[in-house]
C-alpha cells in the first residue's frame, strides 16, 4: 500500500449539492484522515436570489447569487471539513427547458469531451482513489446533473481512479421520506417541491450503505450554510432528528473497480485499505 493518504473526490454539479448525497462521507473520511475534494461543476446562478426571487424576477441578478452562493459552498465545505474545493468553471443551466439552458457558458450546452478534460486534469491533480458522481438521470433529471454524470463518466475514463460510485437514494428511504412529507403537509407532486423523487434505486441494487450517523450535525451544519437556497428548506424543516433518520447512510452504486472489493460494502475505501 502506498504512503499516501487516502483520496476522495466528490463531483457536483451545484453549490448545496454537496452536502444532501456526500455530505456525510465527505465529513466522515475527512475524520478519518481521507483527503476529501469537492468539485463543483457550475456557479449556481439560477438559484434564488435575496428573498427567495426567482431568475427571470426583478431583483434577481445572476452574477450576485453566483457571487453570494460561493460564499455559501466555502461556508459548507468548511463544515464538513472538506481539504479542497474546486470550480469547474460553468454557468448553472437552469431547470430543463429554461431559457438558460442554452445561454452562454451554460453546462449544459458544453461539449462532454471538453468539460472531461477539466475534471480528467483535477482528477491527474489529486489522483483521487474513489470519484463520486451521479447517475445518468443525475438523481432527478436536472440537465446539470446529468450533465455531471457524463462528463465524470468521460473524465474516469481518462484518469482511471481506483474506484467510482454513483450517488443512490435507496427505496426504504423514499418511503420514510415520503411518510414525513405527508405529516408535514407536503406533496411529493406540488409545484415547487424538491423533495426526492418517490421512486428511488432499489435496495437490492445499491452496492454500499455507508453509515454517517456519526456526523450528521456537520451535515445538517453544512446544508445550513446555503440559507439562501429553497432547495435545502424541506430537509432542515424535518429537524435534526428525522433529518437523521433520512440521511444517517448514505448510498452508492459501484461503477468502476480495480480492486476486487465485495459485492457490497460499508466502507467506500474497501480493498484499498
């Protein structure tokens, strides 16, 4: 085994992103001694602006939200004790169908084998032993998302880590989920909600379950650093104990091996250990 420190990476595709899928592993392997990487992919400006405006909405200026986001994403990162924080460079593309979908500079409109290049040269960088992206729907069909899992997909292909895991929310969560929204009044289906699709990966073929209960005030802390974000609003509103419940193991398909690890895993780092 090489002295080295472990290295984990996690690629985003947002600002607030990183703490609702990796936050806890991000925290946990950071205490363990794992150097941890956030790459965030786009600058977050068609978030909300001051008092929850909408892009498109006066008030909303998108220079500003991508300015105050950052803030924020240095914020969480320091939460989760993350080692290095990297920015790929791209406008936010909106939600699909938007209009900013195909402005300038937007991710979603950039060629895969050039935004590749850019993680590929982060990944040759930190030679990360395990790469964390999202699944080709990128989790709920936002373009940015799925454009993050194509281009971490390209960039593997490049840099070859050890190890690649596709962020999953498991079934039994969603219905834990959904059982709560339902006490709290909330719809999965109102407009405006962005709680977790209902469907979710089936349990059986999730490769690792990887318990975080240890950190969760770090996660909680860290996705309450992005206030200025409606997104993160319903799970601060569960309270920090069925925030808990619902995000105390945090789960991943295993794409990419080169180590012989089992079948299913506790421990991301397993066979490299």
């Amino acid at each position: 085994m090489s002295d080295r420190p472990l290295t984990l990476m996690a690629v985003h595709a947002h600002p607030d992103d990183e703490v609702t899928s990796t936050g806890g592993v991000l925290a946990k392997y950071a205490a363990e001694g794992v150097t941890t990487i956030v790459v965030t992919c786009t600058d977050g400006r068609c978030g909300d602006g001051p008092e929850g405006v909408k892009p498109g909405q006066p008030g909303h200026d998108p220079e500003a939200v991508a300015a105050h986001r950052r803030r924020e994403l240095e914020a969480s990162c320091a939460a989760l004790k993350v080692s290095h924080l990297e920015m790929l460079g791209y406008h936010d593309s909106g939600m699909m169908g938007w209009d900013t979908n195909d402005a300038p500079g937007a991710f979603w409109g950039a060629p895969v084998d050039e935004a590749a290049q850019r993680l590929a040269a982060l990944i040759e960088k930190y030679r990360p032993d395990v790469v964390l992206t999202y699944d080709a729907n990128g989790s709920y069909g936002h373009p940015d998302h799925i454009q993050v899992h194509r281009v971490t997909m390209a960039a593997v292909e490049l840099a070859k880590p050890a190890k690649v895991y596709m962020s999953a929310l498991p079934r039994s969560v969603m219905v834990t989920v959904g059982e709560r929204m339902r006490e709290l009044g909330i719809g999965l289906d109102e407009p405006g909600s962005e709680g977790p699709q209902p469907e979710g990966w089936a349990d059986e073929d999730i490769t690792a379950w990887i318990d975080v209960a240890s950190v969760l005030d770090q996660k909680f802390d860290a996705l309450s650093a992005h206030a200025s974000q409606s997104d993160g609003a319903f799970f601060l509103s569960l309270g920090r104990e069925t925030f808990g419940m619902v995000m105390g193991v945090e789960a991943y398909v295993r794409t990419h091996d080169t180590t012989g690890a089992p079948a299913a895993e506790t421990d991301l780092f397993e066979g490299l250990r």
